[in-house]
C-alpha cells in the first residue's frame, strides 16, 4: 500500500518505470564518473568519455546533466552527504557523554574516509576543478554546511554538558569575534548549528585544521615512507594534543581505529 502523506490527502505515488530508468541512468552516468576519476587519478573528466564508456552519445548525457557543471555539483553533494554520513555513524557509536572520545571518532572517520576515497576527498577538499563554477549558495554549500555541522556538534554538547573547558590558545585580542560577527557566523560560514563563543570557534578549526592536513597528506601518499602502525600512533597523538587545546576533556573509551 501507498504511504499517507504528512497532509493525508494523498497516497505518495511509487516512481514509474521511467522513472526508476531514469534514476538509474543517473546513477550509472556518477558512477563511470567517478571510476574515471579513480582511474586517472584525477577530479576531471569529459562527457564524451562517459558516453563512450556507457555506449551513449554525448549529446544524450544532456538529457539527464545541463552540463558538465551539473554532474560534478551532484557528485560533490553525494561526496559531503557521504563523508558526513560517515563521521556522524561513528561519533554516535560512542556515547554522548563521553565527548573526547566522539570527537578521536571523528576524526578516525574523517582520515578513513579521505584514505578510501582520495578522489572524492579531493573533489571536495582539495584543489578545484578546472573550469568548474560551484553554484552560489547552492547545494553543495548546503551539503558542506551539513558534514561540517558534525563536528561542531561535538562542541555543542561538550559545552551544554559543563565539560568544554576555554581553550588554551583564546582569540585575547579579538580578530576571530570580529570577524565572525563580519560574517554573520554562522549563516555566511560553511558550518550551522547552535552558536558557539568566539574562541570555541577558532580551536574548532584548529581540530579541523589539523585532522585534514593529516589526512590529506596520508591520502595523497606523503606520509609512505611511515609504517602504518607509526602512521596510526602520530595520527592519535595529534588528535589528543589539537582536542586537549581545544578544551575537549580526556576520552573516557578508546574509539575504533
């Protein structure tokens, strides 16, 4: 039987066949996207490529994508909603009063994820695609603001929990108020959710800052020189240290490497 709408006035109507044909050229057109991508080792592709690869004409792509801009738009917002997905399932095996080691679970998934998906990782986080023009407040700033939330969700309930101590590094001088109050924090910033103080939002940042630039450089093959076991052990003690200035407390529990 159909679901009831939250109105009741209408059965929701199942997707018609073309319909679900439809949905599934799309996913087909991402998905040899993206084995491009992995396969040259590159953000960028031709849609003469993907049609050739699909046995399709070029022209025909533009019957499901308005252009290249389009497809790369959707596979940016399915690369955040993805990396978000992931943070956010392992921060919530860890319970929520236990936010240092929610936040070690962040950010083991964060390096996870970069180190499974160099190319989605890239396309979201590294350097932009030539030629392609992110729409203006568009979804994928939208799908960002999304993945992003994840982690300062850490500190929200860190300090509405009385345990988010003031970091060690303060914004004293004031740039950072300022300039988030430039910026209307947090509606023209990347991350929502319930506003936190100045000097929180600057050692969140730092968390940030410091989980992405290792996980970049491991991604990206920098750090093979270094036994993985070694990798791991340099990984874990940057997050205690970047988490501990921040103000998070002490782990209770160790998260899943």
């Amino acid at each position: 039987m159909g679901q009831i709408t939250e109105t009741g006035d209408q059965p929701e109507r199942p997707p018609s066949r073309r319909e679900r044909a439809r949905a599934a050229t799309i996913e087909e057109i991402k998905q040899t996207a993206m084995g491009l991508m992995r396969e040259q080792g590159t953000t960028d592709f031709r849609f003469s490529d993907i049609a050739r690869l699909m046995g399709m004409t070029a022209p025909a792509l533009y019957r499901y994508f308005a252009d290249r801009d389009e497809l790369l738009t959707a596979l940016i917002v399915d690369a955040y909603d993805d990396l978000g997905q992931a943070v956010a399932e392992a921060r919530d095996q860890v319970p929520v009063d236990d936010p240092g080691a929610r936040f070690a679970a962040v950010a083991q998934s964060y390096r996870r994820w970069a180190r499974d998906e160099p190319q989605r990782f890239a396309l979201i986080l590294g350097l932009p695609v030539p030629g392609y023009h992110a729409p203006e407040e568009g979804p994928t700033t939208e799908a960002a603001r999304r993945a992003m939330a994840q982690l300062k969700a850490l500190f929200y309930e860190a300090a509405q929990a009385g345990v988010l101590r003031r970091p060690m590094l303060p914004d004293d001088d004031g740039t950072v108020a300022r300039l988030l109050a430039e910026h209307h924090e947090p509606k023209e910033l990347p991350i929502d959710g319930p506003p936190v103080p100045p000097e929180t939002f600057q050692a969140m940042l730092h968390c940030w800052a410091s989980m992405h630039g290792f996980a970049s450089l491991e991604a990206y093959g920098h750090l093979d020189w270094l036994p993985g076991e070694l990798r791991d052990a340099v990984f874990e003690s940057s997050i205690r240290l970047v988490a501990k200035v921040a103000g998070l407390p002490e782990p209770s529990s160790r998260p899943a490497g």
